[in-house]
C-alpha cells in the first residue's frame, strides 16, 4: 500500500510539474509602433488563446499598416481591423474580417487603464462573449471616486440581494413565522428563520453576477482610472506598461461622427520584444 501511495504521489508531481513551469513563465513583451509613439504591453500567461493568437497574428503581420480606427474619449482606443489599411478619409472601417476565439474572462483583468482587450460581436448574437483578436483595443478610462464605486456596487448589488430574497422569505414563509411568532413557538420559529437565512447566504455567496471590488482594483480605478462596466464582458489579455503618454495623445485626438479620429493613427508593427 505504501508503494502504491509513493508512487501516486510521484505521478501527480510529475503531472503538475509542468503546470508550475508553465505559470511561472516570462509574459511576452509586445511593441506596437505607431506614428504617435510606441506602445509597450504585456500578455497573460493565463489568457493563453488570446496571447497566442495574438502573436501568431502579429508575427503574420496582421496587424501591420492597420489603424487605431475608434478612438473614444473617457473609453477606449481601438485598432487592428484589416480593411483600416489603406482607408481613405471618411471611410467606414472597423469591419474587417474576424478571427473568433473562445472567451478567456477572468475576474483577476480587468478594465483598469491601459488594459489591452479583445472586442466582440454583442450578446444577441454571441452568447458565449467569444472574442474578435483580430483586433483590440487598449482602456483609457476615467478615474472614478471612491463614492462613485460604492454606488455603483450597490447599484448591481442591491436588486440581485432582493430578488434572493425575494426567493427564499416568501408571503408563505412570512405568514407562518407571523404565526409561529405570535404563538410564542420560539424553538420553531428560530429553526425556520435560520434556514431561510443560511438559503439566502449561501445563494448570495455564490452568485457570480455581484460585483465586488477589492482593495487592489478600487486603487487602481481611483487613481490610474478605467471603465469598471467592461468587466466580466470582455477578455482582458494584457496590460500596457510603456507608452501611456502616447496612449494619452491617441486618445485626445478630434474625431468624426463614427468615432474614427481625423489624423489617421497608424499602426506600423506589432513585434515581440521579449
């Protein structure tokens, strides 16, 4: 028996050995030069469909002679549709064909500024939030104070408690606890009252649609900014640490009706560095 457990044991080291090498590897470094300036970002290592595809696209050259076509202030800066190269000015871009990959969301990335990100067809017609990688966009955001993100946490919060408890103290439920209450029938009563209390913690706790914002994210939302909306719907694959002053000159350029800015922000390489 004692052999036996040594050597599952060393089966399962050995199985999770190159799991441990595989997460504690370097993120590649990317940089993406532009007209403006150059951006340099890092891929997650835990978002491996995006950072692969990402640099399979960018070693093609995909993303070469392409635009940063939807420049939206307080938002985002978009780029990388193929038919924004060579578009001529006024013309409609953005559209160009896709590269959908599954969506890799993590509750750890999110929409801080300067995070890099897929876009994506809405949800009416991509319920499974799949990304578009062939083309991104980097988060610019706003800064939000710390009352705007305790009411926004209500704002979700609040109506996701009430429909749970909504659920489990029901009129029925109410009715015999006035009941039990009025009869003095305490061990009873407390027995009913508890379970209806564990039901509804145990479903709150559970329940992926709250938000909650840990210390870490509400500093970076209060201090770098971002758009705390974007979260949990979009891959977030990559975060810039290099050229936030470049992001900040793409991001105030004037633009037209359809978001795309006047002076064509070009892409003119997307390298792997590192």
């Amino acid at each position: 028996m004692y052999k036996l457990l040594t050597l599952s044991l060393l089966s399962l080291t050995l199985t999770l050995l190159p799991l441990t090498s595989k997460s504690l590897e370097k993120e590649p470094v990317v940089l993406i030069e532009t007209n403006m300036g150059n951006l340099k970002a890092k891929l997650y290592n835990d978002t491996p469909l995006h950072r692969d595809n990402f640099i399979r696209l960018a070693k093609s050259g995909h993303y070469n002679g392409t635009l940063f076509d939807r420049v939206v202030k307080n938002f985002v800066v978009q780029g990388g549709s193929s038919d924004s190269r060579n578009a001529i000015a006024g013309q409609a871009i953005g559209y160009g064909k896709g590269v959908t990959i599954d969506a890799e969301i993590k509750p750890h990335h999110y929409h801080k500024k300067g995070a890099l990100a897929a876009p994506r067809q809405p949800d009416r017609v991509n319920v499974f939030k799949e990304s578009d990688i062939a083309q991104f966009y980097f988060v610019v955001g706003k800064k939000y104070t710390p009352e705007e993100l305790d009411k926004i946490e209500k704002s979700i919060n609040n109506p996701i408690k009430k429909a749970i408890q909504k659920k489990y103290y029901t009129p029925e439920k109410k009715a015999i606890l006035d009941t039990l209450r009025a009869q003095k029938k305490v061990p009873e009563f407390r027995a009913i009252a508890e379970k209806i209390k564990s039901d509804i913690n145990f479903e709150w706790e559970n329940n992926t649609d709250k938000l909650y914002m840990d210390d870490e994210k509400r500093k970076a939302y209060t201090t770098i900014g971002g758009v705390h909306h974007l979260d949990k719907e979009y891959t977030v694959f990559g975060e810039l640490i290099e050229g936030f002053d470049v992001l900040d000159k793409i991001a105030a350029l004037p633009t037209d009706r359809q978001d795309r800015p006047f002076k064509d922000v070009r892409i003119i390489s997307v390298k792997i560095i590192e």
